[in-house]
C-alpha cells in the first residue's frame, strides 16, 4: 500500500488520486472527520471508492483513552498510530500498560 500525509489540499487529492491510504499526524477526532469527507469527496471524483483507502492518524500517548479512540473510529479513521517524538523512553512502560486496558475495554470490541 501507499500512504500519502499531507494537509493541502493538493495533499489530499494525490492520496485519493494515487493511493491506499492517508496519513494525518496530531489531529482530533473533529479534523480527522473534515478530512475525511474532504478525501471521500475526492475519491468519488476520481471514480474510486473509498473500500480499499484507509485513514491513519497518529495520536499522543497521553491522549489515548477508551473515549478518544471510540471518537476518532466515530470520525472515520481506521487506524491510530500511538507515537510521539517528544515522549521519553521512561514514559514508555506506563504508556504501553494505559493502552492495553484501554484496547482491552468492552466498548471497542
């Protein structure tokens, strides 16, 4: 697969035009949703469907809760890359022990 990143709207329609997916960094579950219509938009227009596109946008560890992914699925997206250059190796083991109860929280099976 191809993913494309990028926010113009040049960005956009090289994605929905030429590839597999889409890639947004540091973005809420509201921006992920106006882009989503913005490439869906596009997709048609180009005569493709967005079954085979996927949206992915990376998420701070500190933000990830049960609510936020449950809100940016909601949003369109179907992935979440949980990374942050800014986070110490330190935080790392309570971030990983935070993500697995929430990925193991009923309300996302």
């Amino acid at each position: 697969p191809i993913v494309f990143g990028g926010e113009s709207e040049h960005a956009l329609r090289r994605a929905a035009r030429l590839g597999n997916g889409w890639l947004g960094t540091w973005h809420t579950p509201e921006s992920t949703r106006d882009v989503v219509a913005r490439i869906g938009s596009y997709l048609a227009e180009y005569g493709r469907g967005d079954e085979d596109f996927e949206i992915t946008v990376m998420v701070s560890p500190r933000e990830v809760t049960e609510q936020v992914v449950v809100d940016f699925y909601q949003a369109g997206a179907d992935r979440i890359c949980v990374g942050s250059p800014r986070a110490p190796l330190r935080v790392w083991p309570e971030v990983l022990e935070k993500l697995g109860t929430v990925l193991q929280s009923p309300a996302l099976r």
